[in-house]
C-alpha cells in the first residue's frame, strides 16, 4: 500500500456517495452532480469491488440496476439518473458513445468480481441492445465507431470521429461479454476491434490497410511516442490522450514495442514533471486555430481555458488507470510514484478530492469532494485488470 492514510480517506469518500440507487458523482449538492452518472459510478463502482467491502459492493449492485433499468427503449443508456425522482437524461447537445461501454463493463466486472450471475442473465437482453447500437454507430460497417463531438467523457473538447478511448471501451466491454455469455460473435467483433487499432492509431503511413486513404498523407508527421487520440476524414489527432493510452495498456492492445514506446514516453513524463498527467497534451493556447473549436462549446461557463479542465488539466482518476496499467506492466516504481501524486493532488484544499488541477499550477479545480478522484486513487493502489 503506498499510503495507507491517503487510501482510507479515498475509501471514506467512497462510502459517503453510496445511495439506494447507487454511487453519486459528489457528495456536495451542486448542479447535478448528485445523481447516478453512467460513466462515473461504474468506474465507482470497479473501484468498490476492489476493495472487498460488501457495504461497497452492495452500492455497486444498485448502481448496475439503475443504469440498466433506464435504459433507452432504442439501446443507448442514460448520460445520468436522479435518484430522487428516477428521471434519467441521456446526453446534452449528443448522447454519450462511452456509456454503453461502461454499462456493459460495470455488469461484466460485477459479475467477475462477486460471482453472482443474477443481474448478468436478468439484463441479456439489454446487452444484445447496447451492442446492437454500437453497431449502428460504425456507420460504414468497417469496425470502429464514429464519435460526435461531445459524444464522450470530454464533452467540451474539440475530439470527434474515431476515437480511440470508445473503441477501446467497445473491445473491453465485448471480450467480457464474450466470455460471460459464452458468445462467440461478440468475440468475433472483438478480434476485428483489435486488429484495426495498431494499424491506425500509431504512425503507419506504409500500411496498405489503413481504415481510410485520407490517413496514409496525414500520418507522416504525427507523433509516434504514444497510441494516438483519434482520426476523422479531416484529420489526426496528435494530442497526446492519457485515457486512451491507459485503456491501451490495460488491454494489451499493442506489441512488446509499441507498448515499450508508450511505457517510456510514461515514465519520462512522471519521473520529469513530478506530477500526474494531463488528460490531453499539449494545451491548446489562445494563439491556436484549434481554440476556436474549444471557445464555444460548453453547457453553463467555457472552462477550456489553456492547461485547465479537458484542455491540459490534470484529472486524477484517469490517471489512477494510468497507474493500474503501469502495474500491470510491471513498472512498478512509475506506479508508486504516480500514486503519490494522485493523493497529493486530492488532498489539496484539505482533502477536498477536486475534479481535476490546473496543468501548471495544480491549483485544484472543478468540483469538490468528486467521487471519481477517490475511485481513482484506489485504483491505483489496489489496481485492476481489463
């Protein structure tokens, strides 16, 4: 255990964000952060059943049970439910690609984790619809979903097309399926996912297999440090994504070399900076034509400002993945030391477990008490696999 102390209080947030329906995003009551977000509580809820407590566990059920049971009669499920009035909201200005990945996942893992297989026979039929919805979003039938902008966990940033973090939260949510349902198609479609992401989401101009022609010109100068964030018919992506390549990791999607690259870019960058990641790298400044993109999208108040939010911030759940995938690769050291960030991080402000920190201040942002910032750093101490 890196820090004993840190840990429990991360433990102890957990715990105050269990309700009847599930883990809450934040205990404080502000805007809606108080309802059953998809997204958030199953990572809450995979951080809860690591910890073997069955008060934990037991929220963890109901998490799974709410998400499914709103789920939309078309297959997608809920952005969030409110718990007092089982209202559910299914996205903003787009729904949200990633939560029907991390419904099937939380199902999935909660199964794995406690053996009770319940829940994973009472909601087959659900899942065969989360599928079948993922399936429509390809859209071309050539394996990999298109992403609206929005259409994710950086709902304000400037990323649409196909990217990589849902494609990998497909692939991971279909090789458990797979096994759990003993179903070989969902398998089938797993393998297809996995032989398309090396080919194009690292720099691999000579490949006559590349998803679209458009990649073979606009691969030459991307970076080749790390799997890279996402393509569209108008361009690569070449920010670096800490969520996706911490997924990549876990998956074990790359080769002993590619995997090698991206462990080191990694290591550089913790060992260097003395701190954790950003979400995506580098920020985008004022000066870029690509802030243009970022200035208007937002719900209540812009927060993309350079090195804040999803532009350069510093999220300490995503890097709680990072963590796990670290230890899972054996790098162990990178992995204590990122740890120690993530508890330095949420305990700024006395312990307030911010939502995310400025890129170069680390000054805490977001909101307060988020569960998520918990959840990470337990998955980072007590780690997990895909």
């Amino acid at each position: 255990m890196q820090n004993i102390v840190a840990y429990q209080k991360s433990i102890e947030l957990l715990r105050k964000a269990i309700t009847p329906f599930g883990f809450v995003a934040s205990v404080e009551d502000i805007t809606n952060y108080r309802r059953v977000w998809t997204r958030d509580a199953v990572i809450h809820s995979i951080a809860a059943m690591r910890t073997g407590e069955a008060e934990l566990i037991e929220c963890s059920k109901n998490t799974i049970v709410t998400i499914f049971d709103h789920q939309h009669p078309i297959g997608f499920m809920p952005s969030n439910v409110q718990p007092d009035n089982g209202k559910s909201s299914y996205g903003g200005n787009v729904g949200r690609v990633d939560n029907i990945s991390w419904a099937v996942i939380g199902l999935c893992k909660y199964t794995l984790e406690t053996g009770d297989h319940q829940l994973l026979e009472k909601y087959k039929s659900k899942v065969i619809r989360c599928f079948e919805v993922m399936d429509i979003w390809e859209y071309n039938g050539k394996g990999l979903m298109y992403v609206p902008q929005s259409g994710d966990w950086a709902d304000e940033y400037i990323q649409h097309g196909y990217v990589l973090y849902d494609q990998l939260l497909r692939l991971w949510a279909l090789e458990m399926a797979s096994k759990l349902y003993f179903h070989a198609p969902y398998q089938a479609k797993a393998d297809e996912i996995r032989s398309l992401i090396p080919i194009n989401y690292r720099r691999n101009p000579e490949s006559s297999s590349l998803y679209s022609p458009n990649l073979k010109h606009q691969m030459i100068d991307v970076p080749n440090d790390y799997w890279l964030l996402g393509f569209n018919p108008a361009r690569i992506y070449p920010q670096f994504d800490l969520q996706a390549n911490a997924f990549a990791l876990l998956l074990n999607v790359g080769s002993a070399t590619e995997n090698k690259i991206t462990l080191d870019y990694i290591k550089q960058w913790v060992n260097s900076q003395e701190q954790i990641l950003p979400s995506f790298y580098p920020s985008i400044e004022n000066k870029d034509w690509e802030m243009e993109e970022l200035k208007n999208n937002y719900a209540y108040n812009f927060r993309n400002f350079p090195h804040q939010f999803h532009n350069g911030g510093l999220w300490p759940v995503w890097n709680g993945w990072m963590a796990a995938a670290l230890k899972q690769h054996g790098e162990l050291e990178t992995a204590a030391l990122l740890t120690q960030y993530i508890h330095e991080a949420n305990a700024k402000n006395n312990d307030v477990f911010n939502e995310c920190l400025h890129g170069q201040t680390l000054e805490p942002s977001g909101v307060n008490y988020c569960v998520w910032s918990a959840a990470g750093a337990i998955l980072a101490e007590l780690g997990v696999t895909c």
